[in-house]
C-alpha cells in the first residue's frame, strides 16, 4: 500500500530545509557584499545569476524530493550514460569560466558545469551499484569494479583539468564503501596500496599537471616560491585576522572593499565572511553546515534500503569535504583547489548541485518508514 503523497510530506525535514534557505540567501548576500563595487560586467551579473540559479535549484529540490529516489536506481544504467555524456561533450566543446584554464563549462542555453552534475549522478550510480553488490561488498573484485565505475567520469575529470572535484569524486567512493559495510580493513588495505602506488605516479602526474596547479601546490609548501601564487592566501589571511571576533560589518571589509582579496566571491568567500562577520559569525557558519551535514547523515541511519542510506552518505561527504576543504584553504592550511563553500561561493551549477543533493537527501528522509 502506498502512502498517500501529503503523508509523505509530513516528513518532511523542515529543518534542514530552512536552514538550506538560510544558507543560501546568506551565500546571495555576500557575493552581493564580494561583487559591490565591481565594474566588470561578468562580476557584476554574479548577483542576479546566483538568485536564478538559487530559484531553479530550489525547484530541482522539491521536484527530486517528491521523487522516490528507488525510481532514479531504476534508471542508473541511463544517468551513467547521460553523466559519462556530458563529460565528453565539455572536453570536446567546452569553454573556460572566470579566465581560467580548466575546461570544465558547457553552454546548453545557460552555461553549466558538467562536472557539478556528475557529482550527484555519481552518488545515485554508485550507490544502486554499491546496493546491488551488498553482500559482495568484501571481495576485491567488487571494490575493483566499484573504482573502476567512479573512475571513468573521474578520469574525464582530471582530463579537464580539475583535480579539485576528482578529489571529490575519491573521498565520496571511500565513504560510500564504508557506508555499504566495506569492512575497515579492506579499506585500511585500500589506503595502503594507495600510499605505495602515489610516490611512484607522483612523477607522473606532476608532469601533467598544468603549471598554475603546480604553483598552488608549491606556493601552499614553499609560500615564498611563488609571491604571486601565495598572493591570495596571504590576503585571505589578513582579511580573516581583520575580523577579530564581530568582524567590520557587513560590505564594510577593508580588504574585501579596497579589491586586495582576489576571487573573493568563490574560492575565498570564507575570508569575505570572517572579515565582515568575525569569529563569531564564522562559527555560526560552520555550525549550520554542520547540522545542515548531520541532518543528511540522520536520513542515512533511518533510510529504509542500503541505496538510500548510500546517497545520503555520498551527499553529506561531498558537503562536509567541500566545506572542509574551502575554509582550510582560506586559513592556508590547504592548497588552493577551486572547490567552492557549499551554498554560499558564487556559481550556479555548484548551487544546483549542492541543492540537488540535499533533494535526493529528502527524498530517502521522506520515505523513512516502510509503506
């Protein structure tokens, strides 16, 4: 028996729902604060841009939420296509976004990130393939072929070049395979081929690399290498120390008003936040991307089936490691990789992306109960 569609709805999670709209208004009004004075139209236009993408993505939300996410694992075979699809066709069309080099935009009508997309079809492709493999979960072929399934979107990934959310695509696989009971030691195995394997393909993949990668990376270990690769961690810093613990207030920072900060609107929102908002306001920050990522993690352990606790396990990973990532680079504890701050860093696909996680999220939460 079926459960009629309002009592679906009863469940819901208001909370982690208002707390996305939070969020996401909050990113709206500080790119708005990062993007003032700007007089470069594409800047300009981030403001406007983002509450377009925010309303479509609010509305691919509720669409995925009211979907049963089981009807989505029915289709896998299709979204591997599709996603696998899209990857090709930005590498062979695609253009570069915000005068970078990375080849990661297609235009359909409005420029999107196919990379962005992948990050959610991978978490329903894995996770029915995960789902099917339950009880095979332990044996190497299984694991084998779970890399290989994640590793061929990634690979097109890297061929971007974005190594950024190919790091995205790993730490999503490793959750998802606990999530699905791969037992610890397999995955402590997993890692420890990993660390013998990396020193003898870092030669390699160093040399194909592309040279402003290599000045991220070396900046962020050797930080006077590289003055003008360090350039925006320093600011970052300084803009961060700025905000003491209340911060200058709103479009009142120094550092983000006088233009020192670069990229201030997406890889170094967080700095624009700390200087604006403080201590305090960061904090606050943090603890609602937080509950925003417990909520997900709460749908993963009442989830009915293992393919809805998988896709709320690979949702809360990319939110929690994207999160995790961005505010360590802004501290400089992390090289600077692109990744942009869940919600709040300009950029429509990532905001569609990020909302269309937190719909499959509902969706699993909704359906919690057996009917």
């Amino acid at each position: 028996m079926r459960s009629h569609p309002t009592s679906l709805w009863r469940q819901f999670d208001f909370l982690l729902f208002a707390i996305t709209i939070i969020l996401t208004i909050f990113g709206v009004l500080m790119i708005r604060s990062a993007t003032l004075d700007a007089i470069d139209p594409d800047l300009i236009a981030r403001v406007p841009n983002q509450i377009r993408y925010g309303l479509i993505s609010l509305v691919v939300m509720f669409a995925l939420a009211a979907l049963d996410y089981r009807l989505l694992g029915g289709i896998h075979e299709w979204l591997y296509v599709i996603m696998v699809g899209l990857l090709i066709a930005v590498l062979l069309f695609g253009t570069t976004g915000d005068g970078g080099i990375t080849q990661g935009w297609l235009n359909l009508g409005i420029p999107i990130q196919p990379a962005e997309i992948a990050k959610v079809l991978i978490i329903v492709t894995l996770g029915r393939f995960l789902a099917d493999n339950f009880e095979r979960i332990d044996r190497w072929g299984t694991i084998f072929r779970s890399i290989v399934h994640l590793g061929v979107p990634a690979a097109l990934i890297v061929a971007q070049p974005d190594l950024g959310m190919t790091i995205v695509f790993g730490v999503m696989w490793f959750v998802m395979v606990w999530g699905a009971g791969l037992p610890i030691k397999r995955i402590l195995q997993a890692v420890a081929i990993v660390l013998v394997v990396l020193p003898l393909a870092a030669p390699v993949v160093w040399s194909q690399m592309e040279q402003y990668q290599r000045d991220r990376v070396l900046s962020f270990i050797f930080e006077d290498s590289d003055p003008d690769a360090a350039y925006n961690i320093r600011q970052a810093r300084i803009s961060i120390g700025s905000g003491g613990l209340l911060g200058e207030g709103y479009a009142q920072g120094s550092q983000n008003t006088g233009r020192f900060l670069r990229v201030r609107h997406t890889d170094f929102i967080f700095a624009v936040i700390a200087e604006e908002f403080g201590f305090v306001g960061c904090v606050v920050i943090m603890i609602l991307l937080g509950v925003v990522i417990l909520r997900i993690l709460r749908g993963a352990r009442l989830a009915v089936d293992p393919l809805g606790s998988l896709i709320c396990y690979g949702v809360a990973a990319f939110i929690f490691f994207q999160t995790f990532v961005s505010i360590g680079m802004n501290l400089g504890l992390m090289p600077v990789t692109g990744l942009t701050l869940p919600f709040i860093s300009s950029g429509g696909t990532s905001l569609l992306s990020t909302l269309a996680g937190v719909g499959l999220a509902q969706s699993v939460i909704m359906r919690r109960a057996r009917v």
